[in-house]
C-alpha cells in the first residue's frame, strides 16, 4: 500500500511540476509580448545581452556626440552671421573710401564720410565681441570674454587665446566651434607687418577727419588694403562653411549608424510578434489540455481506490 500511495504522490507532484513550467512558459512569453523583449534575463542569451549592452553605451556615446554637433553647428552659424554682417560693413567702408578718393569732395563731406567709417569700426569691434551660444566670445579663442578690447586711441587690440576649441564629432571627428579674430580679420600691411580691419577703417576715418594732409590720397591708398581684407574675411567664411558642411556629413553618418544600432538591437533583443502570439497559443493548448487529462485522471476510480 506504500508503494501505491507514492505512486500516486510521483504522480500528482510530477503532473504538477508539468503544469507549472507550463503556466511559467505561458506568462514568459506574455512578458515578452507586453514587453517587447525576449531576453527576461542576461542569463537568457549571454553573448546576445553582452552586445545589446555594448549597443547601448554606443547609442548613449551618439546621444553626447550629437550634443557637440549642435553646439558646433550653432556658434558656426553664429560666426558666420557675424561675418556676414562684417562683410556687409566692409563693403560699405569701400564704397565710402572710393567717394572720399575723388576731387571733387569738400573737407566737410570727407570729415562726413569720416565719422561714417569711425562708426563701422566701432560695428565691426562689436560684431567682433559677438558671444557663443554659451555666451562666450565667439572669436575670442577659449576667452570668456571679449575678443578685442579698446585702448586709450580707441584701437581695437585683440585680447583673446591662440586658439579655438574643438568639439568631437564622433569616430575620432572633430571640429573647431570658430575661429579667433586674427585668423579672419588680420593681413599683412605692406611693410611686413600686420593690420587689421578695424584698425585699417578707423585709420581712414581719422585721416578724413583731418588726420592727413592728403585725405583724398589716404583714401586711396586705404582702397587696397580694404579689399585684401575683405579677401580675408571672405576666405574665413569659407572656412566656417566647409566646418558647417562638415557636421552635416558626420551627422549624416550618425543618424545611419543609430538605424543600423537600431536593427540589430532589434533582431537580438525584440520580440518576434507573430512567433511568440503563435508560441503562446500552442503553449496554452497544452496547458489546457494538461489540466484537463489531469483532471480527468485524478477522478478515476482506481486512483480513489489507490488513495
């Protein structure tokens, strides 16, 4: 009779047993349905959850690369609106110094055109003075401050670093966020020195304000140095639009490495919708048929006879 009764106990903890995995597989892949991932745990797939992890920090790494490429990207676009802006008051300061160089002028209209120039000098030191998009000097290098700064003459004289700063782009890319205001704003004077374009406009303002002898003279003499400065300025903006057009590129880039961190997230991790519904359908059939043979079995007559 002993043996009967732990025939009947196997029986019963075995069927037990079964249809618990069972309820256990069903609920495992309802998770995964209303989860959408069919790693419950790492120990599910090691190698698989290993470089689902190594896809997040990239993913994480893209989202602090994309951060740098706004930054750039804005203090790039503010550089060139300011240089646009300079370019737009060089223009005008030759336009005025080709009216100053003929005859026909008096002194007062000179002395006129004079006080027009001194006001795009003090236009250009504040477009010069622009701030960042962290309202840093955004031609001052790594200075916090301005970029130029007025001495007792009113001459503008740069006060900024070296260098500008770079930001990295992601895949060892960087760029530099602008440029200093020497790199863009300076040129050689003729002597073997260096000038730069405030200093050459507020020099012919000055001149035309009595400053010279030869106002008309100065004036065009000042013509060609305003136009090597204006070569300058173009060719710096050039610069910052190659430095734009290049985050365009690496975040061109970005975006496809994300779609394809993305897919293979995807096919490692998520869950096959119409595979596991099919799975979970087939497991609750069994489980119901399971229970229902359980059930049936349980009430015979010879297990109420054993028991």
């Amino acid at each position: 009779m002993a043996i009967l009764s732990t025939s009947t106990s196997a029986f019963f903890e075995r069927s037990r047993t079964d249809i618990k995995a069972l309820r256990s597989q069903a609920e495992r892949l309802q998770g995964q349905l209303s989860g959408g991932s069919k790693l419950d745990r790492s120990s599910d797939d090691p190698v698989a959850a290993s470089r689902l992890r190594a896809l997040s920090r990239l993913e994480q790494l893209s989202g602090i690369d994309k951060a740098n490429a706004s930054r750039a990207n804005a203090d790039l676009t503010l550089a060139d609106g300011a240089m646009s802006d300079m370019t737009d008051a060089l223009i005008r300061a030759k336009e005025l110094a080709t009216q100053a160089a003929g005859g026909t002028l008096t002194g007062a209209q000179r002395s006129s055109i004079g006080d027009e120039l001194l006001q795009i000098q003090g236009n250009l030191v504040a477009l010069a003075n622009a701030r960042d998009s962290s309202g840093h000097a955004l031609f001052g290098g790594e200075n916090t401050g301005d970029a130029y700064a007025l001495d007792a003459n009113g001459n503008a004289r740069y006060v900024g670093t070296a260098a500008t700063g770079s930001l990295p782009l992601g895949e060892g890319q960087s760029v530099i966020r602008s440029m200093t205001g020497p790199e863009f704003l300076s040129f050689p004077n003729g002597t073997g020195g260096q000038t730069d374009l405030m200093a050459t406009v507020k020099a012919l303002g000055d001149a035309l304000k009595g400053g010279t002898a030869d106002p008309a003279g100065a004036a065009q003499d000042a013509l060609a140095s305003l136009q090597t400065g204006l070569d300058t300025l173009t060719t710096g903006q050039t610069v910052i639009g190659t430095r734009l057009a290049w985050i365009e590129v690496t975040g061109d880039r970005r975006v496809d490495l994300s779609t394809l961190r993305s897919t293979e997230e995807t096919d490692l991790g998520a869950t096959d919708i119409a595979g596991t519904i099919a799975r979970l359908q087939e497991t609750l059939m069994v489980l119901e048929a399971s229970q229902a043979s359980f059930a049936k079995l349980a009430n015979l007559n010879l297990f109420s006879t054993l028991n």
